[in-house]
C-alpha cells in the first residue's frame, strides 16, 4: 500500500508582511532531533526549497519560529539546527538577494565574505562550516530570519519586478 504520509510535501510559504517573520525564533531542543516528526520537517523543508527554487529557507518561513534553516548546496538540501556564527571575516561584500517570503522583489545586501558556524546536524550531532562567498550569504541571510530581519531591511538599490 502507498504511504502517502511518508511522501514529502510542499509547504505553504508564509509571506511578508506577517507578524511570524518578524519574532525571534527559539532554539530546538537537541533530544527532538531524532523524532520522527522532526525528520518529516526536514524532508518536507528541504523539499519545499527545492520545488520552489530557493537557495535556503527557515523556519520562520513556514510558520514555525524555530531556530532550523536549511541551505541548497548545488542542489542537495543541507540542514543547520540552532545555527551560531562563531567567526566572521572584517571582509565584507555587497551582493544581490531575493527571498521566497518576499516575492519578485531584489536588492543588494553587505554580507561578511567568509563566516565560521556551528550548529546541530540533522543527526542531531554538533558540526561546523566554513563557507565564503554565496554560501555564506545565503547563511547569514536565513540566520536573520531567525532573528525577525528580512533582507529588504538591509538592501539597496531595491527593485520589484
Ligand atoms: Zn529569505
């Protein structure tokens, strides 16, 4: 028999202006990690992403203010829990972003160039990253989500198109 449960789905994307953007999410508690429930918003998170052609998503995005975000990787889902940069370069760039939560709308935002961040796998085990350039942009921007900042609060030269 089909497991229509075990499927990932689409997740509806909460969009802006809306109040569950703009809270401070809370940390997850590492024992939930390894439940199945969580493992099912993984899939469906990462899923979701990919279907809707987003280089990351959080949680705050769909609903949910907890601290998760998953990043695309040259087309394969990676998942940070609790993420925390530890180290960031003075180096500094300016570069374009958009946002799944914010439709059709760009603008240029300064990022730190190179970023050091720990977090908490989809395992539920501690990892860490190094990332420079568009990874470590896209880090930073859904690490704001976490904490209620859009990109638009930051940009410039912002166009809708
Ligand atoms: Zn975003």
């Amino acid at each position: 028999m089909l497991k229509l449960n075990n499927m990932p789905k689409i997740l509806n994307i909460i969009l802006n202006p809306n109040p569950v953007l703009r809270k401070k999410s809370v940390e997850v508690e590492v024992k939930k990690v390894n439940t199945e429930n969580f493992k099912k918003l993984f899939r469906d998170m990462a899923f979701t992403m990919l279907k809707k052609d987003g280089v990351g998503l959080a949680a705050p995005q769909i609903g949910k203010n907890i601290r998760l975000i998953t990043i695309n990787i040259e087309g394969r889902p990676f998942i940070m829990i609790n993420p925390e940069i530890k180290r960031k370069s003075i180096k500094k760039e300016w570069g374009e972003e958009g946002c799944l939560s914010v439709p059709r709308t760009f603008g240029k935002v300064l990022r730190h160039f190179k970023i050091q961040c720990v977090f908490i796998n989809a395992l539920g085990k501690k990892d860490k990253i190094s990332a420079s350039g568009f990874i470590a942009r896209i880090i930073q921007h859904e690490l704001d989500h976490l904490d209620g900042i859009l990109f638009v609060d930051k940009a410039k030269d912002v166009k809708i198109t």
